[in-house]
C-alpha cells in the first residue's frame, strides 16, 4: 500500500510536505467515513423495505408505515457502522501499519470512526441519531442522560489520546509547538474548513453541527502538548504519498457524487 520508500524520522525528503499530511488524511479519513455512515443509514433501510435519498452527509428516508424499532434501527445503524469501522482501521493500525506511511491513514479513518459514535452517544440526551432512536423506543430520559454523560467523558478522554498518537507522525525536526500544530490544530481548523468546502452545499444545521462538534479537538490538542517528546518513535514519518493522492480522489468522487442525491428505491 505504500508507494513510497522507508526514510528515517530524520531524513524526510520533504518536511513540509510530511507536516501538511495529517491536515490531507483527516479530511480523507472523515470523507471515508461520514458519507459512508450515511449509506449504512439508507442501506438499512433499503434492506427494511423502504426507499430513501442518499446525500453527502444526510439521508431522507421514506418509511412512512415503519414501525418505531425499525426506525430506531435505521437512526442507530450509522453510528454502529462508525464504531465498527473505527476500531477495524484502529486494529489494522496498530497491528500492521503504524510503522508504514499509510498508518496515519488508518489512524485518522479510526479517530474519525470511533468519534462519529461518541458523538451521537454524547447527544443521546439532545439530539442526533442516538437520541432519535431512544426517542422512537420510549427510552427514559434518565437513561439518555446516563448515555450522554457517558459519551461527554468518554469523548475528550479518546481525543486526548489520539491527539498522543498524532503528535508522534510530526516531523523529527519540529519542536512541541510545529509539532503540536501540524498534527492537532492544522487538521482541526484548516481540516475542519477543507471538509465544509468538500461537502458543499449543507443545510446549515449540519454546518452547525459540524462546528460544533470539531470543538472536542481541543482535547486532542491538549493530548498532543502533552505527548510530545523529543525522542522521536522508530516509524515512517513521510511525505505525501501516491497513495494519500488515490485515497484523496477516491473520498473526493465519493461526496461530490452525492451532492445531487442516489436514489435507493425499491
């Protein structure tokens, strides 16, 4: 999968270009993820019997005579999508890729994964998809709140540490503060405007959310101030490769393809 050779830390042939990569994957990695979140909410429904409208980042469904479980289904099934995508890709990086130039790939496809279902679950008591299906289920309100609370600890603490593990793809020779900023807050803030400007146009509420929920990178800023050493880990830290461009085309394609809408009819 990696088109480029093994450098050391020390000898990466473009710095800049190693530093501006973890900007690139995070709009790559949620583009690999949310758009596909969606499909796994039409998918659902499609495989209940009910046409739907497939979008970029939304999906308009048409299940006028589904019963509340299966609308409940059909609001949960992107989350659980996420978090299984999330923790496959964080598998296959610890196990296969964090020493490779594609492993940051996986680690953001993991970050992105992983929060696209604590989010949902940080919002049970608010809104989102986590809180339409215990709305649809009768939940109590005291359950939504234990769940919302769960996801409002459990979401900084996962962007703490992936913000650890980002700070470790910085180029050798940057301090803290380069290093904390190419890996942390350039994706955040630069990443975050990137995504907006791929997926356009959006209902505003989703700019809104979008936004909002970039907030918890505050978290991953913190994890990689704190997680910064000199001692430079013994991986691959590269510069961009052929692969980061294909999987860049393929996320690119993806979400501009469903601007217009996929119908999914029976």
């Amino acid at each position: 999968m990696d088109s480029q050779s093994a450098h050391s830390p020390s000898n990466v042939p473009n710095v800049w270009g190693a530093a501006s990569r973890p900007t690139l994957l995070f709009v790559v990695g949620y583009a690999l993820n949310i758009t596909p979140h969606e499909a796994a909410h039409a998918a659902t429904s499609y495989l209940l019997g009910f046409s739907s409208t497939l979008f970029q980042m939304w999906v308009n469904p048409d299940p006028a005579v589904a019963t509340s479980q299966q609308l409940a289904t059909i609001a949960a099934a992107g989350p659980v999508f996420s978090l299984l995508m999330g923790v496959t890709c964080w598998l296959f990086y610890r196990r296969l890729f964090k020493q490779r130039p594609s492993g940051l790939t996986f680690l953001m496809l993991a970050m992105v994964g992983v929060y696209s279902f604590l989010g949902p679950l940080a919002g049970s008591a608010l809104g989102g998809d986590f809180n339409l299906a215990f709305t649809l289920l009768n939940v109590s309100r005291f359950v939504r709140y234990v769940a919302s609370a769960a996801g409002f600890v459990l979401l900084p603490c996962f962007m703490f540490f992936m913000g650890r593990e980002l700070v470790e793809w910085a180029p050798s020779s940057f301090g803290r503060a380069k290093a904390v900023a190419c890996t942390t807050i350039a994706p955040w803030l630069i990443g975050t405007a990137l995504t907006l400007l791929l997926y356009w146009p959006l209902p505003p509420f989703l700019i809104g959310s979008t936004l909002g929920g970039s907030v918890f990178w505050v978290f991953a800023v913190m994890g990689a101030t704190f997680g910064f050493s000199t001692a430079r880990p013994a991986k691959t830290i590269s510069s961009f490769t052929r692969w980061d461009f294909m999987t860049t085309l393929v996320a690119g394609a993806m979400v501009r393809l469903l601007v217009s809408g996929i119908r999914l009819t029976h």
